[in-house]
C-alpha cells in the first residue's frame, strides 16, 4: 500500500516526508490534534444505534487511516532516503523506497516495542505529517526564517 501511494500521489508523499524529517514534533503535535478532532465524528457515527451510521463510521475510520498512510509513505520514503546514504551501493528509487517500507513494516511488526510504541507514535507522526502535506502546508526553509 506504502508503495502504490508513493507511485500515486508522489507530491504529497514528498511533502509528508519532509514534514517528518525536519518538524517531527509539529507532524506529532497536528497527528494528535487531528486524530483528536477525527474521534468525534468517529465516536458519533458508532455510538448511534443505526446500522447505516455504523457503517458511515467504518467509512470514515477507513478514511483517516488511508490519509495516515500517506504520512506512513513518507515515513518509509525518509528511510530508504537514510538507507541509500549509508550504503555504498546506490539504490534506484523505487528499491530505496521499498528497503525503507520494509524496515517501518518490520520494526512495527516487532513484539511489544513495535505493537506499543512504533504503531501509536508512528501513526500520530504520520496522520500530522499527512494532513500538512494534503493541506500543501510545507515546513518553512531556513532562508525564510532568517529573512524573517
């Protein structure tokens, strides 16, 4: 899946990953605040007793992780990017990329440190890196700051 998003919408999976590699703390900061705000129609939709409501909150819990999926793609994106500097023999792209989908795969697979740890963190990080990158909201360069 981390691979059809980074084939398919390859601008915003750019964005994410440059949201997590130089403002991670804002991506889990916004990863926060939007999962808060994305709980209260989500709450809603299951705690109605309508079974099309339900189903509206299937649809939308679907919705939400799709868009942290994006963020996800970044994630694995920056860590093929890693991964191609360390390593002497240089990976085309799409081998890089799916080196660095592997590694985020595999340390969220990890028993207890992945399942507790990588998964809930990673999630935030990447629902805040995601929704910046949907909203084109890039993180600002250091030449505008300093002109600022």
């Amino acid at each position: 899946m981390l691979t059809a998003w980074w084939l398919l919408f390859p601008d915003q999976v750019e964005r994410a990953r440059q949201r997590i590699t130089e403002t991670p703390r804002k991506s889990f900061g916004f990863g926060v605040a939007a999962a808060a705000l994305a709980a209260i129609p989500g709450a809603v939709f299951f705690a109605l007793p309508s079974q099309f409501t339900r189903g509206l909150g299937w649809i939308w819990l679907v919705i939400i992780l799709g868009i942290a999926s994006l963020g996800a793609a970044g994630i694995a994106a920056e860590l093929g990017s890693r991964l191609n500097q360390r390593n002497e023999v240089d990976f085309t792209a799409l081998g890089a990329f799916l080196r660095g989908a592997v590694i985020w795969e595999l340390a969220s697979a990890f028993p207890l440190i992945g399942w507790l740890l990588v998964i809930p963190v990673g999630l935030l990080i990447s629902l805040g890196a995601a929704v910046f990158a949907v909203l084109r909201w890039t993180p600002k360069s250091k030449t505008e700051i300093e002109d600022a």
